[in-house]
C-alpha cells in the first residue's frame, strides 16, 4: 500500500475508534447531527435582503442585538419562516458574561490560575477541561469549547495548549467562532475591536502566569469595535460560508 494511502486508512481507523468509544467531552454539548446552527450575522449593523441567503427556509438567523433589518429583508425572514434571534451585546467589562474555558496537558495548570483570574473580575466560566495533567488531545477540548461558543452556550472562550497554535487551528474550523492566538496585551485588544474575536488561545508553556492574566483582562475588556471593522469581519465570514456549503 503506497504511503499516501496507508496515512488515509490510518486516519479512518482512528476516526472510527474515536467515534465507536466516544469521549469524556462530548456528553456537554450536542452531537454533530443533533446541532442547529445559526447563520451567524452578529458582526453586522444593519441585515439586507442579501444577508439571508445562506439561511434556509425555517431556519435560524443570530443577529446582534443592535442590528437594523431592512424592510426588504423582514419580508424576506416573514416569507420564508426564519427565526431571528438577538444576541445581547455586554458592556465591555460586562460580568454577567459566562466564559467557555478549556486545556489540554500543557495548558492545565494555566487554566487553573485563569479560574482565580475570572474569579477575581467577576466573570462566570463553564470548564471543559482537561481536569489533570495527564495527556490529552488538544483538538478534543478546543472543539468543546468552540461549540459552546457558536452555539452561544456561552459568550467568550478561552482555550490555553503548550503553544496555543494547535487549539486556534481547531476552534476556528467551528462555523462562527473567530479564536485569536495572543500573546501581550496589544494583540489581545486588536484581536478583540478589530476582528471581533470570540474565543482567545494561549500557549501555556510560552507566557508566564502574569503574562496571562494581563492578556486574558485585555482581550475580556476590549470591546468590539466600530462598524468599518465589522464589515471587515463579515467578509471573513461569508469566506467561511463560501466553503461550508
């Protein structure tokens, strides 16, 4: 069997013994068929006509709070039975905000300390993980709490690995999440007014403690910011439509 192949038929093997045993994670969120997504729109001020094509008929539309519906497009989402579903915008030191948290091996010990930090600025978090220092797959976790956020179970996520690449890769592969790998403030509050990012990823084994807790107090207090950044952002996500189809 050419090398090329015996890598495919290894993945397939592995996906389907993951699959056939389960994971510890899963039981927290809905599986991959029982999901609903929502086209989310919530880095849009004002919903056209143009913005509900990729929703289908009954479907579900998530918008922000704020956001204006043209008249063209209420009769769009009255005809064709889209629910619309406002999500509140917080203030930005909003505490009433619950936060997806979540770590692999490398990044427990820092999630532990981040507990503390939330704490400490009021924030309520949801843990998904990993709850040792025993080794586990990053994706795993990344995956948990990037579903939480788009399916809005919780508002932010904040996922810390040994780089944070890995976990960046894998919960920006979830429609709707934005997950930004930072790592000083300055990175953080961009991440947060000019890309609007839902989920913050952290390497573990390359900022120290304080580090963290003043990029995680950054990036949870940035606002997102004015509209021209949000037409910027929703031009990443119709990129992500285009290929989701």
């Amino acid at each position: 069997m050419p090398e090329r192949e015996a890598i495919k038929q290894f993945v397939r093997d592995a996906l389907a013994e993951r699959l056939n045993a389960g994971h510890p994670l899963e039981p927290a969120l809905p599986s991959a068929s029982q999901a609903s997504f929502a086209l989310d729109e919530t880095v849009k001020h004002v919903i056209t006509e143009f913005d509900l094509r990729g929703v289908a008929d009954g479907g579900r539309l998530l918008i922000r709070e704020d956001a204006i519906i043209t008249p063209s497009a209420q009769d769009v989402i009255r005809d064709r039975r889209i629910e619309v579903e406002r999500r509140i915008k917080r203030s930005a030191s909003g505490k009433n905000r619950l936060v997806a948290i979540g770590a692999d091996h490398g990044g427990f010990e820092m999630k532990e300390k981040l507990k503390s930090l939330l704490d400490e600025l009021g924030y309520r978090y949801r843990d998904f993980g990993t709850h040792s220092a025993d080794a586990v797959d990053y994706p795993d976790v990344a995956h948990a709490v990037a579903r939480a956020v788009a399916d809005g179970v919780c508002d932010l996520g904040v996922i810390i690995d040994g780089a944070g690449i890995g976990s960046c890769i894998a919960a920006n592969k979830v429609p709707g999440v934005r997950a930004a790998l930072c790592y000083d403030e300055a990175t953080a509050r961009n991440s947060r007014e000019h890309n609007y990012a839902n989920v913050l990823t952290l390497g573990g084994r390359m900022i120290s403690a304080e580090q963290m807790r003043l990029i995680v107090k950054a990036w949870a207090e940035t606002p997102e910011g004015e509209a021209r950044h949000g037409k910027r952002v929703a031009k990443i996500m119709a990129i992500e439509r285009q290929y989701s189809k």
